[in-house]
C-alpha cells in the first residue's frame, strides 16, 4: 500500500470489519511477512516493534496524542478547570479549546500534570495572549495614580487589593500593573506592595498623576480554566517508554460570569 506525502496512516481491524485508529508515521509502502511488519521510507527498509523505544519512527520522535470532546450540558456555558489522566505517565500536556477560550496544561514544573491520589492532574491554564480580556476576574482595577514616590514606586488614595499576587521566590509569576492614558500601557511585573504603594521590578512605561491604573493577573498562575459550551482537548505526549492512558476525566462547572 502506497501514500502520498501529508496523508495519515490509519489502521483497519479485519476482525472488528473497522478503521480503528490513526498512527503518526508515513511510510512510503507497508507490508506484513509472517508475523513481521515492514515499511519503506525513503528508499529504506524498516522492521517494526524490534525494540523497547516507542513512539520513534525512522530516526525521529512523533510522539503520540489523542483528542476527545467534553460536552456536558451542551446549552450551558461551561468553566473548564482541570483534567485527571488515568496513566502511567507524567509527561503528558494538553491544549484545550472552546467556542469562546483557550488554553493549555503545560510542561513547565508548575504548570504540568502533577501526582494527585493515584491520578495525573493539571489546571488548565489561558494562554498569555488573552490577558488583557476585560471580560474576566483577572483584572483588577486599582485607581488614579496619585503619586511617584520614589523609583519604580506608584502611590494611590486607596490601599492595594488583597489579591494582587506579587513576585515569587523563583523572580516569576507576579502580576502586573497596567495604565490607560488614552492606550493602554504595561508598567511593570509587581514585585512588592505596601498598603497604597506598588513597586515594580522595573518600569517599561512610566504612568502619569490622574492615569487609572489596574493589575492583570498572571495568566499562566491563574487556573481560571477556560470557558466554553464545549471544548476540544488534545493529550500529548512526548515519551518514548511504554505509556497507557486508562481513562481522562475534565473537571467542568456552570460558568455564572
């Protein structure tokens, strides 16, 4: 059987008299002697399933994913917060899109799929690009400026809001402070606050007396989740060891904003 270049391997199960699943790799011709699968690439034989390394075809990595639809109560919008993975492995990620959102589960240490009572779970996260969404809990406003006190200090009437998040031990996941004077300006990454008085790690635009001023939350920090009447998420994973997914479960809820 011979493919063109871009088309998808899929597998037909005589047995079940169905196509039953797609494969990541694109020979140029396959064939079966005996019990031994072979397949042509370039020009070149290849034997398969003759090692323990998965997931590696012709000399490069592929990796495997499966997508899947969560549709709960299809006439609601929807809070995606999370996925649980019944699995083997800790080295899946995941990208996630609604009608309305999308976002991700990432490889990062803090933003990946982590050991929780048996399972591998994540939050899923919004993408960066979506920060500036006034639509959304994670801005907060904050009020005019009232002064610049010292350097890289910004003074308001009002003390700061319990929930600005501020720098971590490891320099990231601070939120940041924004100005609108006519546009809307970044400041800087948050590195401290004390009762009225902000102080950025540096400041990319320096905000005026009188400019309103509010914090973006850190998008990646945030597990606001993504909103949606439905959405589509992809599991991928990038080992090349034996991996077995048994079951994946998306923590979902009624989105009241």
């Amino acid at each position: 059987m011979g493919l063109q270049s871009g088309e998808r391997t899929i597998t037909f199960d005589e047995v079940y008299n169905a196509w039953t699943s797609f494969h990541s790799y694109e020979p140029e011709w396959m064939e079966r002697l005996g019990t031994n699968f072979y397949t042509f690439k370039n020009g070149e034989l290849y034997i398969h399933d003759e090692n323990e390394t998965r997931t590696n075809f012709y000399g490069s990595s592929n990796g495997c994913s499966v997508t899947y639809s969560s549709n709960k109560n299809p006439s609601d919008v929807k809070a995606f917060k999370s996925i649980s993975l019944e699995s083997n492995s800790s080295n899946w990620y995941a990208t996630v899109n609604s009608e309305l959102e999308s976002g991700n589960i990432g490889t990062t240490s803090n933003l990946k799929f982590k050991d929780k009572e048996g399972f591998k779970y994540g939050y899923i996260r919004r993408h960066v690009s979506n920060k500036l969404d006034f639509n959304k809990l994670s801005i907060v406003g904050i009020g005019n400026l009232q002064s610049v006190p010292g350097t890289n200090q910004y003074q308001f009437t009002k003390n700061i809001p319990n929930q600005v998040s501020f720098n971590g031990a490891d320099g990231i996941g601070g939120d940041e402070l924004f100005f609108n004077d006519g546009t809307t300006k970044l400041v800087g990454v948050i590195n401290s606050f004390q009762d009225n008085v902000i102080t950025t790690v540096s400041t990319t635009n320096l905000p005026q007396a009188d400019d309103f001023c509010f914090v973006v939350k850190n998008a990646e920090s945030e597990s606001f989740g993504v909103r949606g009447y439905s959405s589509t998420i992809k599991l991928i994973n990038d080992s090349t060891s034996f991996v077995e997914l048994f079951a994946a479960n998306t923590e979902v809820f009624k989105s009241y904003m």
